[in-house]
C-alpha cells in the first residue's frame, strides 16, 4: 500500500496528503468531499489488489480515459505486479479500481499579480506564445497586462 510516488507528485503543494499509505490518502479526499465517480485527467484512482484487509492498496494518476477504461500513471507497478512492481509505468485500467479523488487544482492557482511579476521575470514567454500559456492555465492576458503595466508604471 505504498502513495508515495503520487504523494511525491504533489509535493509543494496543498492538494494531497504527505502519505506513503493509501488508505490515508483516500481517507483524506474523503474528509474533504473531493471523492468523483466518474474520471477525469488529473484525477487520482484507488485500486484494491491484495487479500488484506485495507480498502486500497495502490493508487495512480489518470492520464486518459476512454469508455470504461482508463490509461494511468503509477509508481510501484510492472507488467508482473500491479501494486508493487517498483516502476513508474504507465498502465491501462478497467478493474480492481475502489473510486476516484479530484484534487482542487484551483486551490493553488496563482493571483494575477503573482502571474504578473512572472511574466515581467520572463518566465512566461513572449507574444503570442505568452498568450496561449496564460490561457492554458486559466488566466486571462489582458488583465495580466493590465497589472504588467501598472506593475511597471508604479517602478519607474
């Protein structure tokens, strides 16, 4: 029952428990009601494989899904061993799955003027591309360039 490579994952962040156990980590989205039934990308999956006693004992990251499939990313896997393998593969799931956990990705979005001081750091682009990144992550570029420019107006 090892969370540990998905716990990594995380690390730095508010979005998931520091746990090697997957029982914690469920037992964690549960108390916070972020437990879904139906998966998305970026969602957690809890699968159950052995015969002890715990509800969970592997979990991963959906990368896909397609119908009643999904395509993960998991740590401590193989092709001989679903749940402790000692790999970081990518696996194709339709069984043995206990649920699924949504964590709050927009819990750690950035403020517009944290985005603003990144983008007058460079570490944004430039133009169009500039453009097309901040979009991609749920941030408007005008309004960035609004406060790029009274960020700027207010230094010199």
């Amino acid at each position: 029952e090892i969370a540990a490579f998905v716990s990594w994952l995380f690390k730095g962040t508010n979005l998931c428990p520091k746990t090697a156990s997957c029982l914690s980590m469920l037992e964690w989205f549960e108390a916070h009601n972020q437990i879904v039934k139906d998966p998305q990308v970026g969602d957690l999956v809890f699968f159950k494989y052995s015969t002890n006693n715990r509800r969970t004992n592997h979990v991963g990251v959906v990368e896909s899904v397609s119908g009643k499939t999904i395509n993960t990313i998991e740590g401590n896997t193989s092709v001989t061993s679903n749940d402790n393998g000692g790999k970081v593969m990518r696996r194709k799931r339709n069984k043995n799955i206990v649920g699924y956990a949504r964590p709050n990705y927009t819990e750690d979005k950035k403020t517009i003027a944290q985005v603003a001081q990144e983008v007058i750091d460079g570490k944004w682009g430039n133009g169009a591309e500039r453009k097309k990144r901040l979009q991609s992550f749920g941030y408007d570029p005008n309004e960035v360039l609004k406060v790029v420019n009274s960020m700027l107006k207010n230094t010199l």
